[in-house]
C-alpha cells in the first residue's frame, strides 16, 4: 500500500497582507502624483506672481501690441504673433520631411539601414539647442539673406509675406531652425505609430491586389490620430524653444506680415528681458506671458499625448487579436 503525501505549498492565503507590497504601491503612487503637485505648484506660484500685471491689464494683456517698459505699458499680442507664426512656419517646413522620413523607416528600408538612420534621427533629437542656434546663427542666416530671401523676393515678391529687405535673421530663419529641431521628433514618433499598424492590415491590402503605395497608404489612414498626435507633440516643442530661436528671430517686438522681418516669441522674452525687469509691473507682466506659454503648452502636449495612445492601444489590441 502506498501513502501520498500532499506536497507543501508556500503560497500565502488571499487575506494574507503583505507589508511590503502596501508600501511599493504607496511609494510608486506618490512619485506618480507628485509630478502633478510639481505642475499644480508651478501654475500656482506663476498665477500668483503675475497678479499685478493681471489686475491691471486683463483680458487686454492678450490683446494689446504695445511693449514699453519704461511706460509701463505691456501687451503680449508681438510675442503670441510671433511664437504662432515661428511654429506654424516650422511644420509647414518639416512636416512632409518628417512623414517621408517615417514611411521609409517603417515600409520601405530594410532593417539593418532601418536601424542606422533611426539612430541618427534620434541623435538629432538629442543636440542641445543653444547648438542648434549657434549653427543657425553663423551658418543658416547667411545662407538665407545671399540666397534664400533674395530668391523669394524676385520669384515671389507680390506676396505680402515674401516682401521687404534681405535681413537673414527674422521669422524666416526662426521658422526654418525650428522646422529642423521639430523634424526628429514627428518622424521618430510617426515611424513608431506606423509599426504599430498590424501587419493583417497591410497583408490584406497586398492580398487584394494592392500595391505597396496603396498599402502604405492604407497604414498612413490607420495611424492618423497618432500621427496627428505626433505633429502637436512637434508643435509644442516649437512652442516652446528659447535659445535656437533667440539667436536668430531678431527679438523686436512687432507684427509684420513679412516673413523677412524680424519678431519676438514669448519663450525669446522670457529670456532676454527677464534680468532686465526693474520693476514689480514689469516683472509681473514677464511672469504672465510664462503663464500664458505654460497653459498652451500643456493643453497641445495633452492633446498629442491622447492621441498617441488612442492609436497606439488600438493597435496593440489589434495585434493580440
């Protein structure tokens, strides 16, 4: 006769709580919400150091294009002039670059070259900015008064935003150095949301006859929300770059419909006036057009961030299927 012994387990019974377990999650769960202490604090600290400015101007600050320190009479309109129309110029640029770059690293390169240009896409992504300024400074804004602006003016001239003199340094070259900073970014995320398609998708197309352009073209309607998502997320860090575009945009706080002219952005203020702010008004009105820029930044990088994961998760739920 033969006795079975039961084998021991060390499994600890569901009602069993563990001290160590209570205090990872807790643990993790505060350095998660402290990221959103740290923006509450910020929004705070920058509302409340901008309450002169506020309570004096209003609404008007958003409106108003006088910029005079020595009147003491500030308005923000040159600077969001000046950043929209920067950041607009920069994806009009780097946008169909971008998305090239991004079709031919997930569709068309074979996997080994895949690997080497992605790496320098990357490594773009990583060069300060103050590099990039310096490089537009001694290199670009040559370039474009010889030979960019001179050309757009012969060719171009009878539009309003293609006229005036040759300066080289404007929003031209602001919008051209952003364009470059902001190309890494929309392709390394478009090539990573394209690789998210699944492959059913694109072997379904090709089994139907398609060819490999409309089969990308298929995969390029799929991921549209995330490349969506990809070109705010480029948008708010056109928003918000200081240096790059300091160096180069010519800092004159105006509103031109000329490309050529010089302008001001609201990162570029912040920089170049803030250790000159002499008086509480003046340093008020400084910290307000922080708050302005710190509120449309994270609205756009919100919005690109929710569409990115919409496409991402439907993406990876279609590939478990």
């Amino acid at each position: 006769m033969s006795i079975s012994i039961a084998p021991t387990t060390s499994r600890r019974r569901p009602t069993e709580i563990n001290a160590g377990d209570i205090l990872f999650k807790n643990l993790t769960r505060f350095f998660a919400f402290l990221i959103l202490v740290l923006i509450v604090l910020m929004a705070a600290e920058m509302l409340s150091s901008s309450q002169l400015s506020i309570a004096r101007f209003g609404w008007s600050f958003l409106l108003k294009s006088v910029w005079d320190p020595v009147q003491e009479e500030y308005g923000a309109l040159p600077f969001i002039y000046g950043t929209l129309v920067s950041s607009t110029l920069a994806l009009i640029i780097s946008l169909p670059l971008s998305l090239g770059i991004a079709v031919f690293l997930s569709e068309i390169a074979p996997r080994w070259l895949e690997r080497i240009l992605s790496f320098f896409v990357e490594l773009l992504a990583g060069i300060p900015s103050i590099v990039y300024g310096l490089w537009g400074f001694f290199v670009m804004v040559p370039w474009i008064r010889s030979t960019i602006e001179p050309a757009l003016s012969s060719t171009m001239g009878f539009i309003p935003i293609f006229r005036g003199a040759p300066y080289g340094i404007g929003m031209l070259a602001a919008g051209t150095i952003l364009s470059i900073m902001i190309l890494p970014i929309i392709s390394s995320i478009s090539r990573d949301v394209l690789k998210a398609v699944p492959r059913s998708q694109k072997e379904a197309a090709l089994a139907l006859g398609s060819t490999r352009w409309e089969a990308t073209k298929i995969a390029l309607a799929y991921s549209r929300s995330g490349i969506l998502g990809a070109i705010i997320l480029g948008l708010g860090r056109a928003l918000g770059e200081t240096m790059a575009v300091t160096m180069v945009i010519g800092n004159r706080p105006t509103i031109s419909a000329s490309l050529f002219e010089p302008g001001y952005t609201m990162a570029s203020v912040l920089a170049n006036e803030f250790t000159e702010a002499t008086s509480q008004m003046y340093l008020s009105a400084l910290i307000e057009i922080a708050l302005v820029l710190f509120v449309i930044t994270i609205i756009v990088n919100s919005f690109a961030r929710v569409l990115v994961w919409s496409v991402t998760k439907h993406g990876n739920a279609a590939a478990r299927l």
